[in-house]
C-alpha cells in the first residue's frame, strides 16, 4: 500500500535520536563525575601550592623601613642587591655625557622597594619599552623595559645623579612612586620592581665610589657614593 511503514521508520528515527541524546547526557554525566573526582583529588595540593605562593609573595612585597646613615654629601643605595659592575660608562639623559656607574642585580629573594639615593628633587622621570631579557646580564640595562630617573642633590646643591631601574624575565612591572619635580628625602620609598631585577647608579666622574663588585647593598641604608 501507498506510504505503507513510513511511520514506523518516524518512530525509529526519533527512538534513534532520543538514544544519542541520552546517551551523549550520560556520556557528559561520566565526563563531568572524572573531572570532579579529579579536582577533589587535586584540592589538597592547589591549596598547599596556594598557601606557598600568599606566602611567597608575603614575603617578597616585604618594606622595612631604612635605617637612613646621618652624613653629608651622602650617596645611598637605592636598592637591596648586589653590586656587580663599577665602571664608567655615558648617559646623555640625565647625566649628560660620560659618568661613572654603580650596576646591582636583585635577586628574587630581595626586597623590591625602591629608596631615594639623595635628599633633593626629581629632575627627570622616564619610562622606555624594551625586551624582558635575564637581569644578571649588564646589557639588560640597555634593551629591558626601564625606568630612569633624574635628581638633583640638595647637597652638595644641584649636583646630578641618576637611577635606572630596569625589569627583568620575571620583573614585568615597574612601579614608580614619584614624578618629575616631587621634593624627596634620602631613604624615601621612591619605586617598586614586581620579581628579579636590576638597578643602576650614575654618578659624576669626581663622586667617590665606596663599594666594589661583589658587595651587597641595602637600600636607604648603605652608602655607596660621596659627592663632591
């Protein structure tokens, strides 16, 4: 007969279909039970591996504050490192030609508060893009992403000096708490690098270098420099 077990093969196709969708639902149900045994499984390492990282980073955003040395014509370190170069080099921006130089990396392990290496004003504030190479390399102070800025001692009065703060393969952010003109005092928080990093100190020619490389530095609290 005309159209005869057409409706048999409907009720075949949807029977079909309404089997796939049941069981592509269980399929998901399975899925999903895997996927949460698995995250509760895992719960008690992400929250050991959570705590160590508040901890960790706790620890790296730690500030003390300095025990600023009384003195004249003093020159602090800015940051807490260790000194790897002292050397001459030229810096047109600030220092306006050739300078001596003072370069210290921070590892991940120091603290990361940037202080005023002089009380006076910052003549001098920029920010240049760059690459994120590894911060114990020196030349990383001159392809990294970097801040440098300019001051002007009040003593010995308008005597120049700069400080290049320079990020690093993990140091991605550089933070600075000062702009172009603030008044500062020596030992004031001035900046923040987030994660390894690296820190330059130029000097005039006459300054009296007081450390060598190798010497560790503690920010707002050694002095590294006399100015004359």
């Amino acid at each position: 007969m005309k159209h005869s077990g057409k409706a048999r093969k409907a009720a075949f196709k949807l029977i079909l279909i309404s089997f796939i969708a049941v069981g592509m639902v269980l399929a998901i149900g399975v899925f999903a039970a895997f996927i949460g045994a698995v995250i509760v499984a895992v719960t008690p390492f992400l929250a050991v591996f959570w705590l160590v990282f508040a901890l960790f980073t706790l620890y790296f955003f730690r500030d003390p504050n300095a025990r600023v040395p009384i003195g004249a014509n003093l020159v602090l370190s800015p940051a807490h490192a260790k000194v790897d170069v002292v050397d001459t080099t030229t810096e047109p921006q600030v220092m306006g030609g050739e300078c001596q130089r003072i370069s210290m990396f921070l590892s991940v392990l120091d603290v990361h508060v940037q202080k005023a290496p002089v009380s006076g004003k910052v003549s001098f504030l920029k920010y240049t893009t760059g690459q994120f190479l590894n911060a114990l390399k020196t030349e990383s102070a001159i392809h990294n992403e970097n801040v440098l800025m300019g001051f002007e001692a009040a003593e010995p009065r308008g005597q120049k000096l700069g400080v290049r703060l320079v990020a690093g393969v993990l140091a991605r952010r550089i933070v600075p708490w000062v702009e172009k003109d603030d008044e500062v005092v020596c030992g004031e928080r001035i900046s923040l690098i987030q994660f390894g990093s690296r820190a330059e100190v130029y000097l005039p020619l006459n300054a009296k270098i007081k450390v060598k490389p190798g010497d560790r530095v503690v920010g707002g609290e050694t002095v590294i420099a006399l100015l004359e």
